[in-house]
C-alpha cells in the first residue's frame, strides 16, 4: 500500500463534510453570518427540503468588494485575527469554513454591495454586477449535494428537511428576539416573528404545540461576577411529556448540554412530577475566556470552566423563583347551560322507579411498583396496613372526639363536605368551595413528618441488596448521609450492602429504600428531598381509596396550617371554585 495526496477538491468536500451534513446545516451557518452582520430583519427562503434552493437575505453591513473576493476561500473570516482571539470569541462564526464549505457541495452565490460572487461546487467564477441594494447581503445555495449522491441518499424526505431548517431558524430566533424572522417554504410564508422582548419570542415560537399554554409563561434570572443567567419557562399545567423543548444557549449558541438539561429539571423537580417536563429556554451569558466554542465543527457543544458552579445556580434559581399559588376555577371553565322550558305533558307510566344515582361499584386494587425515575404515584401491591399507618402519622393532629357530621364543629373554620371521585376531599370555607387532592395532601403531611421525626427502628433481619461499583464508590464515601436520615447502612462484602435500621415511620419499607439507595448518588440535598418524597408517596393515601370524614378532618387540619399547600414535588394540591362563578354557571347573576 502507498501513501498519496489527495487532490484539492475531494479535500475540500471531506472538510465540507464535517460542517454540512444537510440542508439545515446552511441555514444555521448562513444566519449566523447574517447575526455578525448586524442585520434587524432576516429572511431565509428553502425549496424542496433546501436541496433545490436555500436563500438567505439580510439588512446587516453587508460586504465589500474586496472583502467578497476573499469569501469562499479556507478559513477566511473577519472574526478572529490571532491565537487568542480563538479563545475569546464574541460572534457566532468565526473559523471561516462554512461559506468554503458551503460553495464546495453546491452553486453558492453571494450578493451585497452592487457585486455578486458565484462558486460552483470549488469553481471560482468571476465577480460581477449585481441588482441587489448595496444595503445587507443574500446568499443563494443552489443543487444542495447534487454532485455528492451519496450524501443526498442519508437525507430525509423534503417535508422532514424543511422542518429541520425551520427548528434552526427557531433556535436562532430565541435566542436573538430583536431581529425579525421570516421563513418561507417553496414560495409560502410559513412562519414570522416580528421583533420582540424575549418572554414575546418564546411565546410566538411554540404559539400552538400541543400542551404550551401561553398564560403559562414566567421568567427567571440570576447574576454572577462571572455569567448571567436567564430564563424563559412554563409552569403549572404548560408541559410536555419528553425534555426536546428544554433549550440551553450559552452567548447565544444553541448547545446540546445533557448536564444543563438536568439542572433545569432538577429545578422543576418540585414543580412537575416525573415524566413531565416544562417548555424552557435557557440563556447563559458568560465571559468568553471561560468557554471554548472550538471542539465542534458545528458549534454544538462547548467546554465551560466553571460549569458546576452554572448547574447549581441554575436549579437553585428555577427552585426559588417559581411561585405556587392555588388556581382558580375560572368561569369559562363551567359551563353554563340553556334554558330548557319544562314538560309537563303526563308521562306513561314505565315499571319500577329507578334511583338517580347508583353507587359506583368498588375500584379493583390496582399493582403499583416502585419507580425512582418518577415521582407519580407508585405502582404497588395495596397495603391492607395503610389506614391504620395514616391514623399513627394523624393521631397528634386528630382531634379526640369528632362526630359525623363533621361539617358544622364549631372548632374549625371550615365545612367538610365529604369526598369526590374516591379522590377529592370536598371543603366550604371563606365563599369558596375547595377541592383537596387528598393523596398529595397526606402525602405531604408524611413528607413534613418523615424530615422532623428522627426516631429510628432496628431491623431484627438486616436488609441486604447489591449496588453497581459507581454506587458502591459512591456510599464508601457517603454512607454517613443517610445515617442522619436515620437509615443506617453496613457493607459486608465488596458491591453488597445492608440496612440495619429505618426511620420509625418509614418501618416496613426495606424494598424501596433499598432500591432508591442503587439508583440515586450525587447531590446530597436533591437525593435527601427525593428519599423522603418517595417514602411519603409509597405511605400515603391514594387516589381511589375511601377516606372517613376522621381521618379527612385530620388531613384538613394539616392541609390548612400550610403556607404553601403543595405536595413534595411541587404540584399544588387545592384547586377552589368560588360561590360567584357557581351562581354563573347556572345562569344565576343576582
């Protein structure tokens, strides 16, 4: 085997390779230069998916003559000049290879200031005239791979490119609100965002995805002498079931950052149980020697020197500035129905009366297992101990003597109504009828009690499970945290560990310690609230089962001395319908 050069072009098309993987690739490359160049209004155009034609036009400074002469050439840019600038960078090009690689896969033109410059797949063809203003630039990418065929065969069909594109076209919207954006699609307008604040932005480029509620908008924002942070994201009913609308920026580039992702839903933890995600977008402004761009030829990722200090910043900034109120049940939400004259013709006789309502029949026990990765309720098999474990968390808080019915003891500032759909503990109190989700609220009560009561029971067999090796690092040097939650470990062998004691009211709940234990190591105060969460979840009241007006009361009590009435994930627990919007919903407005 000998060793040869390889020539120019196919050099060429190997680099170009490393930058333009498809059509959406261009448009990222070609805004950005359009970013640099100061434009206000962009407008990119794609025919069939961007392989017939990608066009790119600006407002921005546009580009000389001389300086057009040196476009398309390697690694030419007015974005760096030395070695130092290359780790400083403050634009969003700056290596100078994605006109050169754009223009070696396609017919490449380039208009601005009264001249044009066309490349044809590495041929050079002379500058001419051109009608374009002398004002901003446009970019013409034509035949997208057609002399590399192999390329085009790994495309997806045109409609797929073209959606690829406009997620680009979005993700360089988000992250510049004050420049107009306007995407069309084989000669149709399909998307314009006018320039706008950031919370406007967000809101017009997720305007109609299933689950984004509008209203569910909030902003964060945090700084340090080193970075700043800022964020734009849903709360309360506004989610999506997979993390794809959770973006992180950092000085404006669109990054893909797993570790970023997770601080921001380890912030939400609290507000969204597991498998609930929020709409978010992230922007982290840093100084720019503390970040390296240069390790992904499409600026996908990026090294951050201080990057544990941004993660808990950010899940600390999320946690403390959502805010958890009880939302009303508005009016629209009722509906209100029609007159309806009554019939008073006689009716026939028809057998035996029946009664309006029939008792539901009871609801089979469904198995619920244990699942650390979330934090919605646990599939487990029914616990026939679980009342009388609730009324041992209650009886502090119970009253000695209550008698039924409960709704006017004259010790309580509420009326307990009873209990809806096996689920809901109906309230009146203050005008306003509550509904209190009665397994959140026990399950926050035990919650609060789990982190206060420290009196721990000695098992008589130690429990004893496997870990992986990282867990078993893990413990060697942390086993002493969960000995302050009152679970004390040993470890017998290598990778084997035993529980020899619990706390007294978690008693009976080996199994999903154990296995909480395996799954969860790093931040010691996330792990301490996701411990105590899952013990309450797994021992509270669930949803489906019969709760005496007793034990309701107990909970109210509790519910109502709360500040913030919601459950250890955050999800808030009472929902109110007041008598006003009642008397509406039956056409009643004295």
């Amino acid at each position: 085997m000998s060793i040869s050069v390889l020539d120019p072009a196919l050099v060429q098309r190997i680099a170009a390779g490393e930058v333009i993987d498809r059509p959406a690739s261009v448009v990222r490359e070609l805004v950005d230069n359009s970013v640099d160049a100061g434009a206000s209004s962009i407008s990119v155009s794609v025919e069939n998916g961007g392989l017939d034609s990608i066009i790119v036009s600006d407002d921005g400074r546009g580009i000389s003559r001389e300086d057009l002469e040196l476009t398309c050439n390697p690694h030419a840019t007015s974005k760096i000049k030395t070695l130092d600038d290359l780790f400083c960078v403050r634009t969003m090009g700056f290596r100078g290879e994605a006109l050169y690689s754009i223009a070696s896969c396609s017919r490449l033109t380039i208009s601005s200031g009264g001249w044009s410059k066309t490349v044809d797949n590495t041929v050079v063809q002379p500058l001419e005239q051109s009608a374009v203003p002398a004002a901003g630039t446009t970019v013409s990418v034509k035949n997208l791979f057609e002399r590399i065929p192999a390329r085009r065969m790994f495309l997806k069909r045109p409609a797929s490119e073209s959606a690829m594109c406009r997620t680009v076209l979005i993700q360089k919207a988000l992250a510049f609100p004050a420049v107009e954006f306007r995407f069309f699609i084989d000669g149709q307008l399909k998307l314009h965002l006018p320039a706008a604040d950031a919370t406007q932005r967000f809101i017009d480029c997720h305007r109609g995805e299933n689950g984004f509620i509008e209203t569910d908008c909030r902003t964060f924002a945090e700084t340090d002498e080193n970075f700043s942070l800022f964020g734009v994201g849903t709360v309360s009913e506004s989610y999506r079931s997979d993390r794809s609308r959770i973006r992180i920026f950092v000085n404006c580039h669109c990054i893909e950052d797993f570790s970023l992702v997770t601080a921001v839903t380890n912030g939400y933890s609290e507000q969204f149980p597991g498998g609930r995600f929020p709409f978010f977008c992230l922007f982290v402004t840093i100084k720019p020697e503390l970040v390296d761009f240069n390790i992904h030829p499409a600026k996908k990722e990026c090294r951050i020197r201080i990057k544990s200090q941004v993660q808990s910043w950010v899940t600390t900034m999320i946690r403390t500035q959502i805010n958890r109120t009880i939302r009303p049940v508005s009016p629209q939400a009722v509906a209100v129905p029609e007159p309806v004259q009554p019939d008073l013709t006689p009716a026939e006789p028809a057998g035996p009366l029946k009664p309006a309502f029939t008792e539901a029949p009871p609801r089979p026990q469904r198995n619920r297992g244990f699942a650390v990765s979330d934090f919605r309720e646990d599939p487990r098999s029914f616990d026939p101990l679980w009342f009388e474990k609730a009324r041992t968390v209650l009886d502090k808080t119970r009253p000695d003597t209550v008698t039924k019915p409960v709704k006017n003891a004259p010790e309580r500032p509420y009326i307990y109504l009873g209990q809806a759909f096996r689920l809901f503990l109906i309230v009146e109190k203050d005008d306003k009828l509550l509904f209190v989700d009665q397994h959140a609220a026990h399950e926050r009560i035990l919650y609060d009690r789990f982190k206060a009561d420290r009196q721990i029971q000695r098992l008589l067999i130690p429990y004893r499970f496997e870990v992986e090796p990282d867990t078993d690092r893990f413990l060697l040097e942390s086993s002493y945290i969960y000995s302050d939650w009152g679970i004390e470990l040993t470890r017998p062998e290598e990778m084997v560990w035993e529980i020899d004691a619990l706390p007294l009211v978690a008693r009976d709940a080996e199994e999903p310690v154990a296995r909480f234990i395996c799954e969860n190591t790093g931040d010691l105060e996330e792990i301490e609230k996701k411990l105590f969460s899952t013990m309450a979840c797994r021992s509270a009241i669930k949803a489906g089962d019969e709760v005496d007006s007793l034990t309701a009361c107990a909970i109210l009590d509790e519910v109502f001395k709360m500040e913030k009435p919601c459950c250890p994930h955050g999800r808030v627990f009472v929902t109110e319908i007041t008598e006003k919007t009642l008397r509406q919903s039956v056409g009643r407005l004295d």
